[in-house]
C-alpha cells in the first residue's frame, strides 16, 4: 500500500517537474522580474494543495488555477501592507512630529479631527479598526471581539469608508 503511495507521489512530482517551463510562461503574465517569477513558481509546485488533486483532471489547468490565486493572494498582501504603513506612518507623523505640519497647532487639529471622526463610528466598527490601526492582525482582532474573521475585515473595510467621508476635507488629491 505504501508504496503505491511513493509511486504515485514520484509519478506526480514527475507531472509537475514538466509543467515547469510552462508556469514560468504563465507566471511571466504577472511580472517581468524573474526573481519574483521563479518564487511564483515555486509557491505553486508547493506540494500543499498535492491532497486536493483529482486524477483525471487538467494538471496544467489546477496549476495555473493555483498560481493565479497565490498571485492574487500575494499582491493582497503587500497592498494591504503598504496601505497600513502608509495610514499609521501619516498618523504617526502627525502626533510624534507635529512640527512637520505647517504649524503644531494645525497638527493638534487634525489628531482632534481624527478623534472626533473615530468617535463618530459605531462600536462594532469603532473596535476593530481601532485595534487595527493599533497593529493587531485580522485574526487576533477576530479573537478580541468575539466575531468571525471575514466580519472583521468588513467592518475595517467600512470603517475605512466612512472615516474617509468624515475627514474628506483633508483630501490633497481631490
């Protein structure tokens, strides 16, 4: 029984080995860097979907599927992460360096405008882009407030929204 196990994973691998020149191709439609091209290709011949496999299907077919969502998963990512760098960065830059504004007192205004739209949220908003904001990953807010992780990352999303409506004013870009 084993090693019909170890066969059919030697026959895989086999599979995937061969299907290499043709992620590099795929992956190259969403990035031109190889270095970033050969790390798409290596997360998705990651043997952790290798259980979810169905014989008989399109190998080529599941792998682009894989690499297609790892992309998007990825990208997800870093835009979220550059998203709250650069959210907590301009807030940071307003309460540790107040001078850096035109003058501290216009610097004090807009943390004041900041405070007063936060306490215009709602609680079940107000709660998790608080904690947000504060660092807390999705997860960990999902366990400090008692709800499920998809309903946290809606309520941030809306929190966003409507913080952004409340301090539209200090919108440079419209």
């Amino acid at each position: 029984m084993q090693t019909t196990v170890i066969q059919t994973n030697s026959v895989f691998n086999k599979q995937l080995t061969g299907e290499i020149s043709t992620l590099r191709t795929f992956a190259s439609n969403f990035s031109s860097d190889h270095q970033d091209i050969n790390d798409l290709v290596q997360d998705t011949l990651a043997l952790r979907y290798y259980s979810r496999f169905k014989a008989g299907t399109s190998l080529k077919a599941w792998l682009f599927v894989i690499m297609r969502n790892t992309y998007i998963n990825n990208y997800r990512k870093i835009v979220m992460t550059q998203t709250t760098l650069n959210s907590i960065e301009e807030v940071n830059t307003f309460s540790l360096h107040p001078e850096l504004t035109q003058n501290s007192g216009e610097g004090r205004f807009i943390l004041q405008d900041i405070e007063n739209a936060m306490k215009q949220l709602s609680r079940k908003l107000y709660q998790p882009i608080e904690l947000y904001f504060r660092g807390y990953k999705y997860c960990e807010i999902a366990k400090r407030t008692g709800v499920p992780i998809g309903t946290v990352k809606t309520r941030i999303h809306m929190g966003r929204v409507q913080l952004k409506q409340l301090l539209k004013d200090y919108d440079y870009n419209a």
